[in-house]
C-alpha cells in the first residue's frame, strides 16, 4: 500500500506540474501568420509538420490561410497581412523586386506543371500549337514551364498562340468545357482533367526541362518580418526539417497522411503520382546546394524569366534576395 501510496503522490505530482507547464507553453508559442497554395508541392510539409506536431515542438503555431496563386499571397504579405508565405515559382518573382526575402526551399516542381490538350482538338506536338488557345494563370509555375515549352519548338509565345490567361480552376473548367484547346495547369488540376475531359492527353510536362528549367517552389518571409523575427524563422525551419526527411525517406507514407486528411477527393494512387511529380532533397543535400550555389543559380533562371515577361526594372539578384544562413544555421554541415 506504501507503494501505491508513493506512485499516486508521484502522480498527483505530475499532473499538477503538467496542468502549471501547459498554460506556460501555450503562451510561449509564437503565432506566425502563414500564407499557402493548397497543392502538395506547396502546402505537404506544412499539413505533415502540422499533423506530426512539429512546429508546436518549437513553439511555434501556425495560422494559415489559403490562396490560389502565388501573386496573391505575395501581395497579401507586402500588404501586411500575411509573415511568411509558401509557393511555388512566384516565389522567384516578388524578391526579385525586392519585396519579401526566400529563406527556406522546398523542393523542385519537377513535374508538377503539365501542359493537357483535348482528344478531338488535332494537336500531336507542341509545334501543332501555333494558332491555338492555351489556358493557364499567368505569372505562375505553370506560365513559366509554358513559356519553356513553347520556345523548345520555336514558337514565339507572344506571337505564335493566344494565352488565356485566368484562375487556374477557371482555365481548367475552359479546357474541359471545349472553349480552349489546350491548358497548362499544375497539379492537383490534372486530377479534375483525368476525371472530365475524355480523351484529354497530357502533351508534355516540366521534367522534360529539368535542370535547365528548375522550378523552385518555398518560403519566403516579409521584409520587415525578416530583420526581426530571425529566431522565429529557425524554429520554423527546424520544425520543417524532420517533415522533409520523413517525405524523402517514406514517400508514400507522407503521401497517403496528405491525401487521407488534404486531398480526399483526389483518389490515392493517382495522388501518390502527383507528390512524386516534385523532386524532393535530404537537408544534408540541400544544404550542398545552398553552398555550391546549384540552389541560387536554379531560382536566378526563373528570375530572369520574370525579369523579361514582367519587365522589372534593375532586378534583384537571387543571391541578395536569398538567404540560406538561417537554414544553414540549423542544419550543420
């Protein structure tokens, strides 16, 4: 009875340090306001972190609020609203204009961007697109693997076919309806396609481009965020970490928690396919690449892809505007 007496007293003692413990961590977290794309190449680390608890482990807590393009969030964030944000190739863009500084790079949208073309539309190769309409949402991923695309076949893609430019999901409901011939969409989109247009085919997508065309998709944080909050960024970071090795050590586990919990609607062996569109590295490799420069040169190529569609005037360069001691300092060599 002593025994149990001692082990019960232990107990209490215990829970009543747990109950004074938790009220303390919870004001200690740090809200960080985080704005996403919902495609796995944007938003699965931060589904994973959230569901394994990682960035509550660093203290951190998260409010994240959803966008459809990358344009939006950044003009969110240089508005205010938002701390940090997650995307894909815009995230090559605003920097360049110095607004909003990239500390943290998720992967390469290796095949993430696809160009459709419809079954009863005649079109067997990119060059069968002179003349045609092609739907997508200018100034994203998609554009810029587009843009590639149409330049492999010489065709000029200002002059050589009509670019439509709308939200992705409205340019994808065009394509299926038969009002456009063609679309350059990103996945999850490729999903809905499969679904509803019959005889749909995918042409080409961005891996057939891949180093020359790297699309980098990840993190930037606002300016003024960035000079202040450079502790909160390493936490995030570290938080981020662990998620990343689980995805390149376990693909199809992270895969089947997304889709179970993200993205139901999309059926699980195709959304397996869809997350291994992106080409993820270890932190061990990434931190080899932010070093030997591969990292800065990969987002420097979508840069001057904006720099001359965009026309930004006296751009700045991806090695001012990224910054990758803040991952180096979490990831030791």
């Amino acid at each position: 009875m002593a025994i149990q007496r001692r082990t019960l007293i232990r107990a209490a003692a215990g829970v009543a340090a747990a109950a004074t413990v938790a009220p303390v961590l919870a004001q200690a977290r740090t809200k960080v306001k985080v704005g996403y794309l919902h495609t796995p190449a944007v938003d699965g680390h931060i589904w994973l972190g959230q569901q394994s608890g990682g960035f509550v482990k660093q203290g951190l807590e998260l409010e994240l609020v959803q966008f459809t393009t990358g344009l939006e969030l950044f003009q969110a964030m240089i508005g205010g609203s938002l701390d940090v944000l997650a995307t894909g190739a815009v995230l090559s863009n605003f920097p360049a204009r110095g607004q909003g500084k990239v500390f943290l790079l998720n992967n390469i949208e290796y095949a993430t961007a696809q160009l459709w073309v419809r079954g009863d539309a005649g079109i067997a190769s990119l060059a069968d697109l002179k003349g045609k309409q092609i739907a997508t949402t200018t100034g994203t991923t998609a554009h810029v693997f587009l843009d590639r695309a149409l330049r492999s076949a010489q065709l000029d893609p200002a002059r050589d076919v009509r670019i439509v430019n709308q939200r992705m999901a409205e340019a994808v409901t065009s394509f299926i309806s038969g009002a456009v011939p063609a679309v350059a969409l990103w996945s999850p989109f490729d999903s809905t396609v499969r679904q509803k247009a019959a005889g749909a085919r995918k042409l080409i997508d961005a891996s057939a481009f891949f180093p020359q065309a790297a699309i980098m998709g990840g993190w930037a944080a606002r300016n003024d965020y960035y000079e202040k909050n450079k502790a909160t960024l390493r936490k995030l970071v570290a938080a981020w970490v662990p998620v990343n090795d689980h995805i390149v050590n376990n693909p199809d586990a992270a895969a089947e928690a997304l889709q179970k919990t993200q993205y139901k609607e999309v059926p699980l062996a195709e959304f397996k396919e869809q997350f291994k569109a992106s080409k993820y590295y270890s932190s061990p490799d990434w931190r080899v690449k932010y070093a030997d420069g591969t990292a800065t040169r990969w987002l420097q190529q979508v840069t001057d892809f904006f720099v001359q569609n965009a026309n930004i005037a006296n751009a700045v360069k991806a090695e001012q505007y990224f910054d990758p001691s803040i991952f180096n300092e979490v990831v030791k060599a």
